[in-house]
C-alpha cells in the first residue's frame, strides 16, 4: 500500500510583527518623538493591549498600524506584507462616535463602508444585518445615529468595523467616552464576540483594569516617549475575576512596571496559568 510523502509544515508565524519602530510627529513645539524602538509581535487571535500613560504614543502607534503614519525608523508588517497606506484588511474604531453619518440609518451606516469597496448591495445589506444581529441591534436598523445612546453607537461601530471582515481589528480607547455601567456592558460584549468568532484585536488603552480584561496580551509602555517596558500574559483574567487578590496583585505589579524606573521586569514564568512577564 503507497502512502502519501512526509510535507514538511511550515510554522504559522505573527500576523502583525512591529520590528524597531520609531513614531515621530510634527507639534507645536517642534519634531515629537512619540515612540522609540517599539518591537512586538500579535499572532491570529489575540486580544492584543498597548498599555500605557497619556502621551506615550500609544495612539500614534496604533495608527501607523492602520497605515495612516509612517514610521522614522523600523517597519510594520501584516502577514508579510509591509504596511504603507490604509487598507481593508485594518479597520479602526475611534472612541469619538459621532463618526456615524447622522443621516444615515444604522443599517447604512454599517452598509457604507461595503458599498464604498464595492460589495453589492445586496450582499452589504445581508453582511450589515448579519452583524448588526451579532451586536444586539437588529431592530435598531432604521433608527438613526441621533437616538441611540453610546453604548449603541459603539456597537454599531463595531458591527460596521467587522461587517467589512478585516484582518486586524484596531480599536483606540473605544470606550473611553462611556459611563463606567455602560463601559463594563462594552466590555463583556466584547469578549463575547471575540468567543464566538475569534478575530484578532490591536486595543488602545491607558486603563490597566481594562487592559487586563479585554487582553490575553498586553505590551506595557514607558512614558513619553513610548517604550517597551514589558509584555504581558493576561489570558487568566477576565470581568469576572476583577476584584480578585490576584487580580489586584497584577494591576499593582503593572503600575509599577510602568512608573517605577527601578522595577525590572523579571524572567518569563512557564507555568501555562500564570501571570507571566516578558521583559
């Protein structure tokens, strides 16, 4: 009996690798460097955190990831390719929601971005009442943005950010405008769509609680300018465990990665569940 030949697999490498990137801006005070030397690697899948102070370039680095900077020095790849412009396979959601055409219902709104890269109608329309169903609106599609509370504005942000099926999903401190109730309800829909249907997230914030409840991942950033402090496991920690021991434990142990200069990340911990720290 002939049996097929040994192939050889290669391994899956990241889907995201930032190698040595240094972001710069021009303010008013001149030429700003936003980050420095800041390496990272995001595999399919992960919820991926930047963490740090206001200012550190968390942003900026976020939106060379979108394709809307490019770096002074080092490079930004997806899948192997190098990233330099904006393009479909990297949506964005910004915290500011008035993003929303206010004449546009919340089913054209989430129908726009299919129709502007050329998606039928009636496909854009299937796909927008597809998600729209995922985020808890389908019979919210014919309102319009100005009745909705931000919480629903989020999500039709959201819905209209995964309606286009990107590879990377770039969300900028998305729910850093809402109320703590409606923030934390954000939050768990959040995870719950991750489970469903397993996207992979670049997540933007300056909160260690919610970096260490939306992430599996979290990369640490110094103060201005942005640099690579830590990189963190964080899978074991979720709404549920928040307000735990451990997970006070952790949020302190962060706090001072990130403001005492004299805290020196320690080796990484195999064990599977731990609070891991790769310096």
């Amino acid at each position: 009996m002939s049996t097929l030949p040994l192939q050889v697999v290669p391994p899956q490498g990241p889907l995201l690798r930032a190698e040595h990137v240094t972001l710069e801006y021009t303010g008013a005070q001149g030429v700003v460097r936003a980050t420095d030397d800041v390496s990272f690697e995001v595999h399919r899948g992960d919820r991926f955190v930047l963490l740090g102070p206001s200012g550190c370039g968390k942003s900026t680095l976020l939106k060379a990831v979108g394709g809307f900077i490019t770096p002074r020095a080092g490079s930004l790849r997806l899948a192997g390719r190098p990233i330099t412009a904006p393009g479909p396979d990297r949506i964005v959601v910004f915290q500011e929601f008035d993003q929303l055409p206010p004449w546009k219902t919340v089913e054209s709104n989430v129908m726009f971005p299919l129709l502007a890269g050329g998606v039928k109608k009636p496909e854009a329309r299937e796909r927008a009442r597809h998600w729209l169903g995922k985020v808890g609106l389908a019979r919210f599609a014919d309102a319009y943005p100005h009745t909705l509370s931000g919480g629903m504005k989020a999500r039709v942000a959201i819905a209209r950010a995964l309606a286009m099926q990107p590879e990377i999903l770039l969300m900028d401190e998305p729910f850093a405008a809402l109320d703590a109730l409606t923030r934390r309800t954000m939050q768990e829909q959040l995870q719950s769509l991750w489970e469903e249907i397993g996207f992979t997230m670049l997540f933007v914030t300056h909160s260690i609680e919610e970096a260490l409840v939306v992430g599996n991942r979290i990369l640490l950033l110094s103060p201005h300018p942005g640099r690579v402090r830590a990189e963190l496991n964080s899978h074991q920690f979720d709404l549920k465990s928040a307000g735990s021991p451990e997970f006070q434990a952790a949020n302190e142990r962060i706090h001072r990665l990130l403001f005492d200069p004299s805290h020196v990340a320690p080796a990484p911990q195999p064990a599977p569940h731990a609070f891991a720290v790769h310096s």
